[in-house]
C-alpha cells in the first residue's frame, strides 16, 4: 500500500454509520456502490469517518471565521488522499476518475464543501503535473504530497470572465535558461495558501489565443490578500485574486513544451476540474437530502399526531430530489468511467499533441451544468421541506444551501456552457472556436459595409501597417 493509512477497513458495508451509530441521513441503500471497487468503498468508508470526527466540525469555523482549511487537507494528506490519483511508485494510491468523483462528493457531503473544492484545484493541479512528468517535478511536487503539501490551479484572468483559460494578462519570457512570468488571477482557490501554483500564461513568442504554456512556481512567489476574502459561500476556500510579478523560474518548473497549454487545458485541468467539481456540487445536494430526512423523521406536530416526513408533500420533495441527484450523479460517474476507459484506467501516458479525456470534453461540459443546475434546486428544495427550522444556522442546510449557490457561477459559468452545447450542435463543433482560432468573416464583411468610402481606406492603411508590421517580425523561411 502506497501510504500506510490510506485505509482504514471498515467491516462490512451493510449499513453506514456515523462514529458508533447509524448514519442520520440516507443508507447506502441510496449510493450506487455498483459504480466503486471494495477499495473505492473502504477509502469512502475512511473518508466518512475523518468527516465524523473532525471534518464537518471544521466547515463551520471555516464558514464562521473565513478560516481556510489546511487541518482538514492535512487529514486527507495523512490518509493518502492528497496523492489519490497519482501512481503507487510515486507514493500515490493510484486511483481513476470514478475514485476521484467518490472522494470529492463524499467530502462535500459529509463534511466540508470548501475542503472539497480546495481538494478539487489540488488535484487538478496534480493532473496537469501528471500530464508532463518528469524527474525534477516528481520529486520536488509529486511524492512530498501526502506530507501535506497543497496545490493548486490558477488559469483565470481579471479580464477574461467565465473564460477563464484566456490568460491575456499574463506573459512567459525566456530568461538565463529559464522563464520570468508575469500572472494575474481574478480567482485562485487556495490563494496564498497553496504550497505550489500551476499557472497558465501565453507563451513566449506568443502568436495566438490557443499559444499558451504552463509553469508550476512555488508559494514564496505568490502575492494575495487573503483577508479580503468575504464570500456568500464556500467561505474558506479563500478563491480571491492572485499575482505573480516578474517571477524567475528555472527552466525544470515549465510543465510540458511551450505551446502546450492548450492540450493541457483540454486533456488535464477541465477534465479533472469538471469531475471534481460536478461531484461537489452533487455532495452538497445528497449532503441537504440527508439533513432533511434527519429532521423531517425527528420532528413531530403533536397537534395532528405526524412527523413532517408522514405529509405527502414532504415525501414528493425529498423522492423527487433523490432521483433527480441521483440522476446527476450517474451522469458523472458515467462521463467518468469513459475518462478511465479512454486511459486505461488513469495510467496511459499521453505524447503532447494528443488527447483522451479531451475528446469526451463536450460530455463533461455538460455533467458540470446538470449538477449545478440540480444542487441549486435541490438544497432550496430541503429548507422548504425544513420549514422554518431549516433556516437556522445550527441545523446546517443554510451553509449547504450558500455553498451549492457556487455551482452556477463557477468558471465556466452554466450561461457559457449551455453556449457551448448549444452552438455545438447546432453549427458543429469547429463553430465553437474558443481558443480564438478564427474570425467571423460575415460579421466583419457586414461591419465594413458600414464604412463610407474614406472609412475604408482608413481601415485598409491600418490594416496594410499592421501586416507589415506582423511580417517585420516573422522568422525568415529557409
């Protein structure tokens, strides 16, 4: 075993329990173990029981006091989760996509959404070191994990929005064998936290949109401002603004070629981002359905001899979440069991230039959407099924409910991904075009019809200037 507490053996998975006592939400009756392995199943059970003791306590001083949760990384660290899905040789435990989904939506559930998310850049951060290993990275960032070390990803821009992977304010120069980068992040999860960054600028020689490389730069280099952090939820994973000013990095901490940004983009980050995260918000909804039955059993109207879950109306409420989670969440370990297809269970080691998980792209856009869209209904759903006891803040679900409201905003937003699905099918693939790669003729033909005769000559000479500004700087051909 790669870490000699990465499981803690429960015996037997009849029944799910809470410390010494049966769970107070749904069994496992509900869980479709059917999609997990028995060791998938015995590190959710050591995952359910770091939850119990010490996990969910955490997530409300974290919501309370905007307290990042470096304990509850470090229990994950501790029992091997921080190298989940990296190989035993490196001192991972070696897991797939369907593990990672687990691991991420038990987190959410039982005990801390912030945690969960803070884990979901990490190991996203990890997937793009993994994508391009080499023996520098592996040592320096790889096998140090379980000690509690922190990654990572910061690919968004102050200027680009939801489209977070168009780093226009950032840049990469080549300097004394290695780079000098400049970066800046709109949101950073674990921001000034993190022990390492993996970042995304354009390259050096920049030459279009899709041109873009990544670096790993380490803590000492980052700049934040922690306590500006105040969010509506997930309230300690500290997800503020970030920079990196003329940092030099040796040429060791590049993550693949220059170039290979883009690949990396669609191959590493949002495939795993977009398991990760579907999965949290997945949790947070089967995390609302579980306090619910816990009250909605307990609490009892005495002038009409029922409990609120004997009322037909609660019933429709919490059955129609069950399956509509359900629902999400099988789309995800779908999408996921076909990213550990396509890799032979996250062992196939991809060339540059090619893609696995990065053709069923369009699939996990679209988990990503479902279960935001799902966990907003269904976390609203619960407080109503509450009443008003569900509105204060001992019982929990208003923190499930602030912290699911992150789902829809989240990069790239539910708006821009329906965009994406949408145009897709409708116009083909090549018309989505988002790394910039084309211009659209017809709405530039139809803007210049505009232009009276002296307006296009104007244009025209600036046009004419800048293409030969373009080919002053071209490399000479052979």
């Amino acid at each position: 075993m790669a870490h000699e507490n990465a499981i803690d053996l429960e015996a037997g998975m009849s029944e799910k329990m809470w410390g010494d006592e049966p769970f107070w939400g749904l069994g496992y009756d509900w869980d479709p173990d059917w999609v997990l392995t028995d060791r998938q199943q015995e590190l959710r059970a050591t995952l359910i029981e770091l939850c119990e003791k010490e996990m969910r306590a955490n997530a409300k001083r974290s919501d309370d006091e905007l307290l990042f949760p470096r304990r509850n990384l470090e229990l994950l660290g501790e029992h091997g989760f921080l190298g989940l899905i990296v190989p035993e040789e490196y001192g991972g435990l070696g897991e797939n996509h369907v593990g990672f989904a687990m691991t991420c939506e038990t987190i959410a559930r039982y005990g801390c959404a912030s945690t969960a998310m803070c884990y979901v850049m990490h190991i996203g951060a990890v997937a793009a070191l993994m994508l391009r290993p080499t023996p520098e990275i592996i040592d320096k960032y790889i096998r140090p994990l379980n000690s509690g070390h922190i990654g990572t990803l910061s690919y968004s821009d102050p200027e680009t929005g939801s489209h977070f992977w168009y780093p226009v304010s950032s840049k990469a120069e080549r300097v004394n064998g290695g780079y000098r980068i400049n970066k800046k992040a709109s949101w950073t999860t674990s921001g000034g936290f993190a022990d390492f960054y993996v970042l995304q600028t354009t390259s050096p020689d920049f030459k279009g949109y899709d041109d873009l490389s990544v670096f790993v730069v380490d803590k000492e280099h980052c700049e934040a401002q922690p306590s500006l952090w105040d969010a509506l939820g997930l309230r300690g994973n500290q997800s503020g603004a970030i920079s990196f000013t003329d940092v030099e990095i040796p040429g060791t901490q590049i993550v693949g070629p220059e170039g290979d940004g883009a690949t990396s983009n669609d191959e590493a980050v949002d495939p795993w981002f977009l398991i990760g995260s579907s999965s949290v918000w997945n949790g947070l909804a089967f995390g609302a359905i579980d306090i619910a039955k816990r009250h909605t059993t307990r609490k009892r109207h005495v002038d009409v001899g029922m409990r609120v879950a004997d009322y037909p109306t609660i019933q429709d409420y919490v059955g129609q979440a069950v399956m509509e989670t359900n629902a999400a969440r099988m789309f995800v370990y779908s999408v996921a069991q076909a990213f550990d297809g396509a890799t032979d269970n996250n062992t196939l080691v991809l060339e540059p230039g090619t893609l696995a998980r990065g053709n069923f792209l369009h699939w996990a856009w679209q988990i990503k959407f479902v279960a935001a869209q799902n966990t907003a209904k269904v976390v609203d759903k619960m407080l109503h099924a509450c009443g008003g006891s569900g509105y204060k803040r001992d019982m929990e679900l208003e923190r499930y409910l602030r912290d699911a409201k992150a789902g829809w905003v989240m990069g790239p937003t539910n708006e821009v991904l329906r965009q994406f699905v949408g145009k897709a099918v409708l116009l083909g693939f090549e018309a989505l075009d988002y790394w910039n790669q084309s211009y659209n003729r017809r709405a530039v033909e139809n803007e210049v019809k505009k232009l009276d005769a002296d307006g296009k000559r104007e244009l025209a000479e600036k046009l004419m200037a800048e293409a030969a500004e373009l080919e002053a700087k071209a490399p000479a051909s052979a």
